[in-house]
C-alpha cells in the first residue's frame, strides 16, 4: 500500500491501476507528460517496515504513460549524489528503451547544491551517460 497516493485519492489496490487512470487522462489532455519521482531509490534500500517499491512504482508509471502514449520523464526524491542512485537512474532511462523502444522524455536532476558540485567526476561521468542514452536517437 502506497499511503500518499492513496490520501489524494488514487485507489491502486486489488487490481485497480490510478496510475493508469491518470496517464489516460494526460493523454486526452494532449501535449502533457507524466513525470514522476524516486527514480533513484532502490527496494533493497527502504526499510521493510515502510512497505514500499519504488522500483515497482517507477516500473508502473513507465507502464501506464507508454501504453497510454504519454511522454515520461522523471527526477530524483532524495538529495542522492553516489555513484550508486546515478546507475539506478541509468537503468530506467533504459528500461524505456529496451522495454518500450523510447526514450525518456526527460530527468530533471533536483537538489543541486554545493555537495553535488564537490562530487563533480561522479556527476559530469553521469550526465554525460544520461546524455549518450537520451541523444543516441536524435
């Protein structure tokens, strides 16, 4: 159970799909783009007790705005600057490539401060991975 979405009123339990729901709404609305957040988080790094998947989460949404034809893009939940979120952001970028034949219609990189900058190698080494993976089919 995911608490906050269901608090908004997105039932998506038991076989019900809001996220679904709300990429066919984007795609009516045109010109719009589902994006969404924690694409850096992994399940093995939440506590058991939150009862949470990100990963499913991300895989989900990715879903729902493909098969609605819905741009999807994304950006970070947690001021994460560790080599080990950038892959994990990576391997969704790819995932909408080798999973649905497209790319992400963007990342947009949140918290940038000065312990970012201080990690710069780690970052520019991906940024320019994100840049391979986004320009290859332009």
């Amino acid at each position: 159970p995911q608490s906050p979405p269901q608090g908004a009123g997105y039932y998506n339990t038991n076989g019900a799909n809001a996220y679904q729901n709300i990429a066919n709404m984007l795609a009516k609305q045109g010109d719009t783009e589902f994006s969404f957040t924690c694409m850096e988080m992994r399940d093995s790094e939440q506590s058991s007790s939150a009862a949470c998947g990100p990963e499913e989460l991300v895989a989900q949404t990715m879903a729902a705005a493909m098969s609605a034809n819905v741009p999807y893009g994304g950006e970070n939940a947690l001021p994460r600057y560790d080599t080990t979120a950038y892959s994990r952001i990576e391997d969704v970028a790819r995932a909408a490539e080798n999973q649905y034949g497209r790319d992400l219609a963007g990342f947009y990189y949140l918290r940038l401060g000065d312990e970012l900058m201080q990690k710069d190698a780690d970052f520019f080494s991906f940024v320019n991975t994100m840049s391979n993976l986004f320009c290859q089919h332009v």
